[in-house]
DNA sequence: CCGCATCCTAGGCGATACTG
DNA sequence: CAGTATCGCCTAGGATGCGG
C-alpha cells in the first residue's frame, strides 16, 4: 500500500487495482451506491428508517421535519424506496387493500450500510469547521 | 445510540440532534461533500492524487484510462478540481508562464478523505455480490 | 498546457392530478 | 394511503473553439 512517485509508469501499474474496482462500472455497483449516498435523499432515509419501521406518508412527513427546507414529493420518496428496496437495503411489506398499509424498514444490509454511511457524516462533521475555512480562505483569494 | 421502536413522538426526539446536522443545509457541508463522493468524477479523482502530485493533462489521461467508459472532459475536470481545491482537499501549484505548469495534490485533509472513500468502496465490493443478488430477484419479480 | 466561454443534452427532482 | 403519469425546471457534464 506505499506508494513512491516518481514516473507515470508506476502510478498506472500502482493503480491497476483500482481500475479494476472502476473500470467496470456496468458490474461494479459501486458507482451505483456511492450516487446514492450522494443524492438529495436517500442517506437520509436510511438514517429515518435506522429508527424502526415506518409507513410511507409517515416517513414523508419525517423527512420534511429534517431537511425542513423543503419536503421530499411523494413520487421521489416512492421512487427512491424503490430504488432502495432494488438493492436490498430496504425491505418493504405491503396489503393490497384500500387503502393500502405498506410499511418500510432496513434490513441487515441497509442497517451496514446506514452504519457507514454514518460514520462518513460523522468524519464530515468533525472536520466541517476545516473545511469552512479552507472555503473561506479560497473564496476571498478569488475576488 | 439504542433507539426504541415505538411511538412517532419518540423517534422524531431520537432523531433531534440528526435533524441537527442535517437540517440546516446552508451552514452544514454535510450535502455537499457527500455529492462529491458521490459525483461521477471526485472519488476517482481523490484516489489517483492519493498517489502523489500530477499534472492536469496526465491527471486527464490517467483518469480516461481508469474509468475507460469515457474521459472526463477538459472543462469538469477542471470544474471538479476546483471544487476540491475550494474545500481544502487539493493543493493547485501554478506557474504563470506559457505554457503554463499547473500540478495538483492532495493535502492531509484531502488525504483523510480519500481514505474515508476508500473504506466505503471496499465495504461496497466487499457487499457487491450481495447487492447483485437482491437486484436479481427484485428485477425477476418485477417483469 | 491550461483555463474559460459557449452551446447542448440527459437525468434528478418538484408539482399536480388521477386511480385502486 | 400509496402509487402512477405528465409536465417543466434546473444542474451535471460532454463537445468545441479561443486566448494567455
């Protein structure tokens, strides 16, 4: 895992693994599931759902509570539940009635992944305040 | 951190301090680091600079060949390097000159984040044939 | 060699209205 | 209550050309 640089040729040749996890998008989900992480909403679901389990308009109206500065749409929400849920991260358990009850919940493999998630949030705040700095720094260099 | 599975009113107390970190956008970079990883550039990024300093051509190609699907173009690589640099977590060294001489790399911080990455993508590869099989039986269900 | 300006497209997401 | 369909906006990101 230690690294010299010096020439190009061995940084590829160092790399070589890392193409291997990258380079194949189409099998890997990597890319697939960091997005996830990444978007507007879903490690916020993940991290509602980590509470227990919980009914869609429920959980909507959660989710409005905490990024408060706008509620997700209904089609997003089902959307990425469904998107979740693909994955099996989410487990979700429905009645065909009217009206219906249909209830989510993570299963084991979202409750990891939750975790991770977690401590990257966690990673993130503990260096919010460097981070800010070094914004502000660049910010006032580039007027 | 043990969370009791009851009524609503108690998970919206347990998830106060989540609402905390979460809910105030504008301050918090939790969002937006977050859609850095998440992005389809920035961890690549941080992985090839994990190996020393580069050069913004060499940094393209070496990119092109990594991802092989499509390299990134000049201009969002550009983009995206500036964006790491605004947060801290690349160092830009210009000389002024032309041609110009431009390199980058990372700095402890970004350093500190590359490995946070890292981590996440192993425990995605390490889960991926997992996520493979719940994708499979969802999809075959779906049809 | 590097960055910027311009143009263009695909996809994420919100709003609304409608069904079982 | 949950899901679907349609619409329209807005941003990420690719392609190209110029200028220092």
């Amino acid at each position: 895992m230690k690294i010299e640089n010096s020439q190009p040729g061995n940084k590829i040749a160092v790399l070589a693994d890392d193409m291997e996890r990258h380079g194949k998008e189409r099998d890997a989900p990597v890319r697939e599931v960091m997005g996830l992480l990444g978007d507007r909403w879903s490690t916020l679901i993940l991290l509602v759902l980590a509470t227990g389990t919980w009914r869609h308009a429920e959980l909507r109206r959660m989710l409005g509570q905490l990024s408060a500065e706008q509620a997700i749409s209904q089609r997003v929400l089902t959307l990425k539940l469904r998107t979740l849920e693909r994955d099996g991260f989410v487990a979700r358990t429905a009645s065909a009635e009217v009206p219906p009850k249909v209830s989510y919940e993570l299963t084991p493999l979202g409750s990891e992944l939750q975790g991770e998630a977690r401590r990257l949030i966690d990673w993130i705040n503990a260096r919010a305040s460097a981070i800010h700095h070094a914004r502000e720094g660049f910010d006032r260099s580039e007027d």
